[in-house]
C-alpha cells in the first residue's frame, strides 16, 4: 500500500493537483457557489493552456474547450441570477 492508496494521502493529492481558494467576498449560497464554479474554470483553463502549449492539443482545440467552458461559466451564473 503506498502513501497515495490512504485516504489522507488522496486529499493531499487532491488538494495539491484541484486547490481551492477560501471565499473573502459577501456570502450567499449563490455566490459562493459561483465563486466555486469560476475556481474550477480557472483550474481547468490552466491545464488545457499547459497542454496546448506542450503541444498536445492545437490551438483551435484549446480555444474551442476554453469556449465551451466559458460559455457553461455564463449559463451557471445566468441560472444562479447574479
């Protein structure tokens, strides 16, 4: 059993690979949900941004994904009427 197959171990991991920021700004159920939305956005902007520049995804593919999840950014703060 190695150090990552505890339960502790995964957090760790997790923590390390998906941070999560702390929310400073005025809590509501709908901004903080936002806020958790936008901190994956980001998250997930930042691999496809290191993929293609590593060169495994083109630049049509990468700005097509970073499209489609900007455009679930806008639909999920529509649907939490921000």
């Amino acid at each position: 059993m190695t150090h990552l197959d505890s339960p502790s171990g995964r957090h760790q991991l997790d923590s390390f690979l998906c941070p999560r920021s702390r929310y400073y700004g005025s809590f509501s159920p709908k901004t903080l949900t936002f806020n958790a939305n936008l901190q994956e956005f980001a998250h997930r902007v930042s691999y496809i941004a290191g993929l293609q520049t590593g060169g495994k995804l083109s630049p049509d593919e990468a700005y097509a994904q970073i499209k489609g999840l900007y455009d679930q950014l806008t639909q999920s703060k529509e649907n939490l009427s921000l």
